[in-house]
C-alpha cells in the first residue's frame, strides 16, 4: 500500500467522523431547543442568576 493512498484513507475517514460528529450533535441540539423542560444554560438572558 503506498503513502498517498494511506494519507487519503485516513483523511476520508477523518472527515466523515467529524461529519457524522457534526450531525449528531446538529440533532441533539435542536431536540434540546424545542424541550422547555431543558435547563437553561448560565449564559441565556432569562436564565436564572446562580452567582451568590
């Protein structure tokens, strides 16, 4: 097996773990946005004050 192909074998599969990566988390996201049972996160304007 040569070099280049080795190289273009781990760059497909490299691209496709950070596609399906990006997806995945793409899903979660939007599934979490639409439940109002979700905390809010910290940063949000209508989040609850944590500081003391």
């Amino acid at each position: 097996m040569d070099t280049t192909y080795l190289v273009g074998l781990l760059f497909l599969i490299t691209l496709s773990a950070v596609l399906i990566f990006a997806v995945v988390s793409k899903g979660r996201t939007e599934k979490r946005m639409k439940d109002d049972e979700a905390p809010k996160s910290t940063l949000a304007k209508d989040a609850p004050d944590t500081r003391d």
